[in-house]
C-alpha cells in the first residue's frame, strides 16, 4: 500500500549539503551468490556513498540488488570483493566481535517488523541496546526523542497494548535513541496504514532535519521515496541513476523507465 502524503517541509540547507562528510559509503562492492550455473551477481561493483545528515532512499525493480546494498553497508551481510566504510572504518578489516561493537555503537535499525522484546516496555525497548551496551541512557536526548515520535503517553506500554503505527514509533526511536552515525530503514513502513506509515516518515525526516541523523531507507513505495532528500536507483546490480529533493511522480517516472 502506498504511503498518503501530507505536508512535506524542506530539509535545513546544512543537511546533506554536498560539504556533508560520508558517512557510509562502498567502493566496488561486488556480492555474488552462487557458483556455476547458479551463480548470480547481486551487486556488481557499486560505488556509492551516504552523506551525513542526508535522508537517502533506495529504490529499484524485484531482485535489483539494494536489499543486498543497504545489509552489506550495513555490515549485516559480507561482499564477495570491495569495500564498505562507515565513517572512515573499513568493515572488512573488523574481526566478529569488533564488527558486532559498530553494529552496536554506530548503526541503528529500522525493520518492516518492528522486532520488539515483547515483555519490555516501550521505554525499555527504546534503551535496550543502551543497556546491552552498558551505557547509560542519556536522559534528556531519550526525553527528546520520545517527544519527537509521540509517544510520552505510551512509555509504560509493552508491544501488545500498542498499535502497529505505536510500535514502529517505538522502533526509530530505539533507532534514533543511542545516537548512532547511520540509521538504515527496510521498508519501515511497509506494514502500516498509509496515513501510519505517512506519520512514521515524517518522523524519520524531522530526525534528519532537527536532530542530525542520517537515514538510508529501502522501499518499493515512491511516496515513500519521496520523503527522501535524494534517492539511488539501482538496476541488476548497479546503480543507473539517482536524483534530489524527489517528488512522487519523479520517482514513479524513473521507476517506470527502469522497468521499461
């Protein structure tokens, strides 16, 4: 279901300025899957970097490689060849353990199924990682993010008692709540209602705009999409074409070329 659209609101010309560091970015990133007959190519030598403080979306036809992108930059998933940096770390120099520090300390998530601990609440769902982490939450930047996503009346309430729209506000603001360098979103909203999941992006983008943050979001939805400040479009594997401060027609038109 597509995303309705509200009212959009230009992002501050600070954020994801063309002066803005990376803060993630592959060099040559090839994944290949398979061998012999059955070898397919799922990224084919991409270059691409996520600025900081931008609101980037990813988009691209069935099988077009930027699930395998946003996990491999992501540090979810490996390459077969090059290199992905968050900051100016190179993941594949990371043993485990290392890697599962960054993971923890400079990336956060946004899922499609919200993925959280049923018998915590909402609040100590948004500083669990914290918590594993053995840091203490920083109270006036969770007070913060709890305003921002609405959920001050709710922090009491475990997954259940919540609704749908409720518990992915949950999620980005454990997303958003250990200050992390990158936030990747996978299809976060595409188990919502349009006007949820309208509400849920609006969010992430003030969090862009007024808090700092830096997204990078898969989606298959062009109004989703076009909450982004600029979207990479990627066919068999490779980036074909990107473009900025995105409309839902613009991207709906690029979609439909790539197809063609």
């Amino acid at each position: 279901m597509s995303i309705a659209t509200i009212d959009q609101h230009p992002g501050s010309a600070a954020a994801g300025s063309p002066d803005s560091p990376s803060a993630a970015r592959a060099v040559a990133a090839t994944k290949v899957y398979g061998s012999g007959d059955a070898t397919v190519t799922a990224l084919d030598g991409v270059d691409v970097e996520f600025a900081a403080q931008q609101f980037t979306a990813i988009m691209g036809p069935s099988g077009s490689g930027k699930s395998t992108l946003m996990h491999s930059v992501a540090g979810l998933d490996s390459l077969t060849t090059g290199q992905v940096f968050i900051g100016d770390t190179d993941l594949s120099t990371l043993n485990d353990r290392r890697l599962t520090t960054l993971r923890r300390d400079k990336i956060g998530f946004i899922f499609q199924a919200f993925n959280l601990v049923p018998t915590l609440t909402a609040y100590e769902n948004i500083t669990l990682p914290m918590i594993l982490a053995g840091r203490t939450p920083d109270a006036e930047w969770t007070d913060l993010i709890v305003e921002t996503v609405g959920l001050r009346d709710r922090l009491s309430h475990r997954p259940s008692e919540l609704s749908g729209g409720q518990q992915q506000r949950v999620a980005v603001a454990r997303a958003l709540a250990s200050r992390p360098e990158i936030i990747f979103g996978d299809e976060p909203t595409g188990n919502l209602d349009s006007r949820t999941g309208a509400e849920i992006l609006d969010f992430m983008r003030r969090a862009v705009r007024e808090l700092g943050q830096t997204i990078v979001m898969v989606t298959h939805d062009p109004v989703a999409a076009s909450y982004a400040q600029r979207v990479v479009f990627l066919a068999d594997g490779r980036i074909v074409d990107e473009i900025s401060n995105p409309s839902a027609e613009l991207v709906l038109d690029h979609m439909k070329n790539l197809g063609a």
